[in-house]
C-alpha cells in the first residue's frame, strides 16, 4: 500500500530506457513496455529507494508550482497503480 513514508523503488526486473526513434522514455519489464508521460516520468526518476513519498510530492510540488496536497494525492494513487502493475515497488 502506497503511503507517504513509502520509498518507492523501481524492482531489478525493471529499467528505464530512451527509445531514440520514438524521443521517449520507455519502463521495460518482461513482458511489459510502458510509456510514462512526462509527469509519470518526473515520479519514476525519483524512485530510488531513498526518497520518501512525502518528499517526492514536495519536490514536484515546488518543480510544476502545484499544491502538494494535491501533488501528494496524484503521487500516491500513481504509485499505487504502478505497484499493482508490479513495476514498482513501495
């Protein structure tokens, strides 16, 4: 379950690759390629296994000039899908 104390990590099986023919970011994993749009990618990038949810929505927050309330509901229900996808790990 995705909460703020969360730090979200991209699992082994999992990388992040540029497709130069398309000039997008791809997330590979068996089986599975996912073509995050430009906010999903400013998350993903921040899933390093150090970075609490809390200060992931903070940093985006400040970045996009957003409020982090709702910045913060974005991130977790995000993170949420994507761990349901098994493509990251909370």
């Amino acid at each position: 379950m995705a909460v703020e104390a969360s730090r979200p990590v991209l699992p082994r099986h999992v990388r992040m690759h540029f497709d130069p023919h398309r000039g997008a970011w791809a997330l590979l994993s068996p089986e599975k390629v996912l073509w995050p749009d430009e906010i999903s990618l400013a998350i993903l990038r921040r899933c390093d296994g150090r970075a609490r949810v809390a200060e992931i929505a903070r940093d985006l927050a400040r970045e996009y000039g957003a409020d982090e309330t709702e910045v913060r509901a974005d991130v977790l229900a995000f993170l949420q899908d994507w761990s349901d996808r098994m493509v990251v790990r909370l």
